[in-house]
C-alpha cells in the first residue's frame, strides 16, 4: 500500500478526534457571582443598621466564598512537638482560616455589640458569615460571649476585656498584655458528665493569688484561644476560672491531646486536653462557677439561634440560584409547580427562623427585657436548629446530584445544620432549662405571655391556637412533654414575631401551616400559600 493510500485507510478507522469537542456545556447555571449578603436580604435591610453592608459585601465576593472552601478543605492539623521533642501543643491552620478570622474580626463580629453597636448587628454578623464559612465563627463567638462573663473581676476585665473588643486579629503565641487582640474559648465538659457539669472532676489547689488546675475537658473548642473560661472543683464547689494559654516566657501547661473528628466545622479545631497544674485566674465567687459562666453561655445562644437561620439562607439562597438558571421538561425549574411549592413552604421556615433570632437579640439590646431574652433565646435555639436539617436537606436535593457533590456548598451546609442544636445545650436540656427557667423566673413567663400576647387580635387563626396552647398547659408541662410544649411555644412565638413584622403573605402563611392546621412533616405539603409573595419575599 502507498503512503497515500496508508493515510487514507486510517482516516477511516474509528479512534479518538482530538480536534472535536465531545459535547457543548448548556443547560448548567454560572457559579453565583459576587453578592453583598445585606444589600441582597430582605430582612436584613429592614431591620438592621445598613453599615454592616460593607461586611455583607466582603463576605460574598467569589473570593471570599473560596476562602471558605479552602479553609474546610484543609483541615486544621495538629503539632504536639517541635523537632527537639520539647511540647508546642499547637493547631496549625490553612492560610485562608487566618483570613477569614481577619475579616470578620476587622469588621467587629466580636465588638460591636460592646464598641457602640448593637447585639442585633453583632447576630446579623453571625448570620451572614454562618452562609459562607461557619467554623470561624466559633471562636468570635466564644470571645463575644466571654465579655460580660469578665464584670465580676475589675481587675480580669481591664487585662482582657480590651484586647478581646479590639477589631483586630492577632494569632501570634504570645501573652496577652503583648497582643493587639485576643480569642476566647471555653472548655467545660468531661467524659464522665458532659451536660452534667455538677460531676465535674478537674481540680483547683490555690498557689498566691492564683490557681493551679490539673484534669481534663472532654471537649474544647478552639483551642488555639488565648483564654479559656474553664470549670474545676475548689474546697467550696464548682469555681469558674481563665485560664490564659500563653505565659511570660512559657507555655501554660494545657496539653491538647487530639483532635475530634467531626462530623462538619471542619475549619474549626475543637479537641480534648488536660491541664497538668495549669496556671488558672479565679473568675467569680467560689462555689458559684455554673452561675459565672452561664453568663457567657446565655449569649453564646444566641449565636446558636441565629447561624441555623444563616445556614438556611445560604443553602436556599444557593437552590434558589439553581432553579431560577436550570431547565428540565422544557420550562425553568422555578416555573415548576411542584418546585414552586416546595420552596416556598421552606421560605416560612427561613422568615420565621431569622425573624424570631433578630427578635431575640432586639431583647439583649433592652436592659429591661433581659427576663424575655432569658426564655426567648432558649426557645428560638430549639426551634432554629429543629428547622435548619429540614431547610438543608430540601435546598440541597433541589440540586439533583449536583446538590449532593463537593462543588457546590450543599454538603457543608448540610454537614453543619446539627451542630448548633448540639452545641451550647442540645434538645433536652434547652427544654429543661425552658421548663426551669418559667419556674424559677416569673417575670420571664410574664414578658413572654406579654410577647405572644402582642399578637393578639390580628389573626384569629392565631388567637386560637394561643388559646388551645393555654388551655392544654395551664401551668408547667410535665417533663416527659417539655419537647412538646417548648415546640409549640417557639412557634408560636415565631408566629407572633411574623404577624408584627413580616410581608401578609408569610405571616399568614405560617400561622396557617404552622399553627392552625399543621401541614406534613414534608416540605411541599403546605397547601393554600400564596406561592408568588413568599418567593418574592426572600429577595429584596
């Protein structure tokens, strides 16, 4: 055969055609493009002060979204000893957590709420980043919530109270009268007693003017703080301590043990050490440790209360991008009845969620209101995290399989939607503690009374179910029903927030699907919306 007629011959042959592309990619949205998370929420712009837009905008560039991936892909490691064997016991994190920590630090995530702004800019913060990267979120958290923790110690407080209010991060490993800033962590729990911080073992023997601490803490999240708000047994009882990570010319003796593995918060490390005689601070009276840090636990619920409804608004506004963009059976999915249906009645969840945490943190704002954010932030913490898992689940199979793959989002934010039901208390015993605290606390069951009460004459849809709930539980439920009343109560008292302040449609809505007459447990099986109003609802 001639070279011609060999090239001729082979043209023929099947075999791969490198010039050809296999097929055009149509039909696949963009990735969503930078977006300012205030400017673009409805409810943010109604109810919070319009300075956080700067922070809504950095969050939501492209940029700042792969900060947050890289941060979960590359997971915190951890470094027990230097090359010579001498103990580091430290957390080496990706450069991007470093970044996301700056940017929400620069922009007051731990201050505001004690620089001039409000607690209600401070949970808008919580709520915009917990759409983008929630693990940082955890330590800013821990250091907001430590600051009234410190007004029992004049002398605590002016050491540490500016350095953790400082818009500033500074990681370096130094003491804290060397640092521009500092975090705060918390590390309470034990193995043996968990919840049950009475059974608590870890001991404290005085040493001059401060302690020596020697146990363990089962869990300690963020250990890489510079402090620790710590619980151990003294002579008189359970004492609250600080414990300062970082000593003049040495390391405290805390030694982080392991890392846990979780579930989701991959960029946050949380783990489990022990104090070996640890330098320790007394924080409060002796004997009275539950009630010195319960301060700092009442505000860090209500950071659990509001990053639910900020995992929602992430996983919906991401399923929302979707639909609107995605064609299937010859019309766009958002034109799909079935899909119209569906995302609507999770829309109500989402409005109720974030309307009822700003309506919380409205009550820390109020010195006077303290007995409503008492029982308020307990019930919106359960209700919140109760609805989050549903939200999630239901946004990502909006996707398809696209919803279930790393590419997108939807895994973390389905990862992460438990985390803060657990956290800060889970489901029991926020119950219980709803259960103790109208007990204990009159004036907290009479605010809240005033509360549903303000509600009252708008909707009789509303007034009836308020009604019915009085008439079952004339005083307090029996613990075996606390889920059953503290449900109820929450939703009702999300309704009340929706019926003052949210657009006719998801008010009434909600009240009808979630109070009147109970729709399934599955979303999509609410009938009677308007569909149109409460889609039109969740932009602005």
């Amino acid at each position: 055969m001639t070279d011609a007629g060999a090239e001729a011959h082979l043209s023929t042959m099947p075999g791969p055609r490198h010039h050809l592309p296999t097929h055009e990619v149509e039909n696949q949205p963009e990735p969503i493009a930078d977006v300012n998370l205030f400017a673009s929420d409805p409810i943010l712009m109604a109810s919070v002060p319009d300075r956080l837009s700067d922070y809504g905008a950095a969050l939501g560039l492209s940029e700042t979204r792969g900060m947050g991936r890289a941060a979960n892909v590359h997971v915190p490691e951890l470094n027990l000893f230097d090359t010579g064997g001498r103990r580091l016991d430290e957390v080496v994190f990706h450069p991007a957590y470093h970044d996301m920590m700056t940017l929400s630090q620069e922009a007051g995530y731990a201050a505001t709420a004690w620089d001039g702004g409000s607690h209600v800019e401070h949970a808008a913060m919580v709520y915009m980043a917990s759409q983008i990267e929630p693990g940082h979120c955890c330590p800013l958290t821990m250091t907001y919530a430590a600051v009234p923790a410190f007004q029992v110690s004049a002398d605590l407080a002016r050491d540490w109270v500016p350095k953790l209010t400082a818009r500033s991060y500074d990681p370096r490993i130094l003491p804290i009268h060397q640092k521009s800033s500092a975090t705060l962590g918390m590390a309470m729990t034990e193995k043996q007693g968990g919840s049950d911080v009475r059974a608590n073992t870890t001991c404290a023997v005085r040493d001059g003017d401060h302690w020596r601490l020697t146990g363990h803490k089962w869990f300690c999240s963020a250990p890489m703080s510079d402090g620790f708000l710590t619980l151990a047994q003294t002579r008189d009882g359970l004492t609250c301590f600080l414990v300062p990570r970082w000593l003049d010319g040495d390391r405290n003796a805390i030694h982080l043990m392991r890392l846990k593995d979780k579930l989701g918060n991959k960029a946050n490390a949380s783990s489990e050490i022990e104090y070996h005689d640890a330098l320790a601070y007394q924080l409060g009276d002796e004997g009275r440790g539950v009630q010195t840090i319960i301060e700092m636990v009442h505000h860090t619920r209500l950071d659990t209360a509001m990053a639910p409804a900020g995992l929602m608004r992430g996983a919906l506004s991401h399923a929302m991008h979707w639909v609107q963009h995605r064609r299937v059976f010859q019309k766009t999915l958002i034109d799909q009845p079935l899909m119209r249906s569906v995302l609507a009645d999770l829309i109500l969840d989402w409005q109720a969620a974030t309307r009822l945490g700003l309506h919380v943190a409205t009550a820390f704002d109020d010195p006077d209101a303290r007995p409503l954010a008492r029982i308020s932030v307990a019930l919106a913490k359960f209700l919140n995290n109760k609805l989050c898992p549903r939200v999630t689940l239901e946004a990502m199979e909006a996707l398809g399989g696209m919803g279930y793959v790393e590419d997108t989002p939807m895994p973390m934010y389905y990862r992460e939607a438990p985390l803060n039901s657990i956290w800060e208390g889970s489901g029991n015993v926020i119950c219980l503690d709803i259960l103790r605290t109208l007990a204990r606390e009159p004036e907290a069951g009479a605010a809240l009374n005033a509360d549903l009460d303000a509600a009252r004459g708008s909707d009789p849809r509303y007034d009836q179910a308020l009604d019915a709930h009085r008439a079952r539980w004339p005083t307090l439920a029996p613990e075996a029903e606390a889920r059953a009343f503290a449900e109820r109560t929450a939703l009702l008292l999300a309704g009340s927030v929706l019926i003052r302040t949210a657009p006719a449609a998801v008010a009434e809505g909600f009240v009808g699907t979630r109070l009147h007459q109970p729709s399934g447990q599955i979303a999509g099986s609410a009938s009677g919306l308007d569909t149109r109003a409460i889609l039109d609802s969740f932009t602005t």
